[in-house]
C-alpha cells in the first residue's frame, strides 16, 4: 500500500515529463480545437507560470491526455 509521500513523490517525478512540451505540443495535444490563440496563450501560460493552478484547472478529459504523454514518455525512456 502507497502512502501519501510516495504518492506525492511520484507525481512530481512523473510531472517532469510535461516540461518536454514546447508551445505548440501543447496546444496540439490539451487544445486542438480552441477557439482563439488568444485562449490558448492564456492556457500555456497558466502551465509555464503554476502548473499545479493549471493541473487543478483541468478537466478529467485534459488530466486523461497528459497522463497518456508522460506514459508515452515514460515507455520511450526505459
């Protein structure tokens, strides 16, 4: 059974593999259909500034696909 600080200790580790997104791999893989630059300029920002705000902010859907980058990246590092 997990405690919370190896929980924790995970999730930042796994974190990291977010930093690999450049502007336009982020816009293509959490917003591919938005609206307006503007919106997302505003979302990366959010995410370079707090990434935790920007976790907080997200739909599961959103959570879904970052969770499915890292794991892509987890596999292509091993």
């Amino acid at each position: 059974m997990q405690n919370t600080y190896t929980t924790l200790k995970a999730a930042q580790e796994d974190l990291k593999y977010l930093e690999r997104l450049n502007k336009i791999e982020f816009a293509e893989l959490l917003f591919p259909d938005a609206g307006t630059q503007e919106y997302t300029d505003m979302k990366w920002d959010s995410f370079n500034h707090n990434l935790i705000h920007f976790i907080w902010s997200c739909s599961y859907d959103k959570l879904q696909l970052m969770a499915d980058f890292i794991d892509e990246c987890k596999g292509a590092s091993v």
